[in-house]
C-alpha cells in the first residue's frame, strides 16, 4: 500500500520558482517512485487542470500510474475518458525533487496560480495540493461552507458513515 501524505506546510518560493520540498512529503515521493534509490531523485507528476483550477496538484508516481490505469479502463473516446486525458495527461509535467530537496515550478504554473514569494502545501492522501496561502483560506471557508449537515463542534469522521453506506449500496 501506497503511503499517504499527511499535514501542511507554508514553504518560500524563491525568484527562480523553486520551492523546498518539506522533508515529510519527500519520504512520501520517495516511496511512492518504483525508480527511486538513495542517491536518485523522486519523480512526480504536477497537475494543473483546466481554467478553473487555482492550485497545482502534485501526484506521486505511484498515484498517477493508478489513474492512469483507470482512465485508461474507460472506453475509448468516450466524453468522461476525453475529459480525464485532458485534465490529468494534457494538463500535466514531470518534474523531479532537485538534490537539495526543492522542487522547481515552471514559470507557467505559477502564473496560472498567481503563486509569488509564498506557497501553501496540504496534503490530499496520495497528492499534495499547492495554493498561494491566500486562495487556500478562501478554499478552506467554502469547504466549511459546503457541509451543511456538520453542526459546529460535530466530529468530522461522522461524515464517513453516510460516504460508507453510499459504497455499500
């Protein structure tokens, strides 16, 4: 099984577009590349999606091979298929953690998402979303906004039970 991501982190973003990968969601890259060795640097996959999109979601290797699998499952020019290819082949670059741990964001994506001096990592299982800290607590309120059935103070996980019994339907 495939490790997950867990927790966020505020990194810099230098002039030349590279960010420090935080040490914790480095393992989880390294582990999840079936190439990586001591030594090697840890590939991923860095989805930008479509228009709307004001995050870059970075995938593990492992992650992207499993959706790839799964789109490719799909029939063949079907509108769903056409639609996944574009936002998770076509709207995607490979990019690699450098030797000193950063990752380097092409000039592209960081205008899509109006990223600067600042970048906002949250984990999102067997991905890492990237936000400018400004568009995530704009996010964050819409998600809290979006759980209408959550009373304040409510535990969070008895959101799974209805999600739970939904599958085994």
């Amino acid at each position: 099984m495939a490790r997950r991501f867990r927790g966020s982190e505020e990194v810099k973003v230098d002039a030349k577009g590279r960010v420090s990968i935080p040490a914790k969601f480095r393992r989880v890259f390294e582990a999840s590349d079936p190439d990586w060795q001591a030594g090697r640097r840890a590939q991923m996959v860095i989805v930008y999606g479509t228009r709307d999109w004001n995050w870059l979601q970075l995938f593990t290797i492992e992650a992207m091979e499993e959706i790839e699998d799964g789109i490719a499952r799909m029939p063949r020019g079907s509108a769903a298929r056409n639609l996944l290819e574009n936002i998770y082949q076509g709207h995607a670059d490979e990019a690699e953690i450098d030797g000193d741990g950063r990752l380097v964001l092409p000039q592209k994506l960081r205008e899509k998402i109006g990223l600067t001096d600042s970048a906002f990592f949250i984990s999102a299982g067997d991905s890492l979303k990237v936000w400018t800290p400004e568009a995530y607590a704009e996010e964050e309120r819409a998600l809290e906004a979006r759980v209408p059935e959550l009373e304040p103070g409510a535990d969070p996980l008895s959101l799974l039970a209805p999600a739970a019994a939904k599958d085994e339907g």
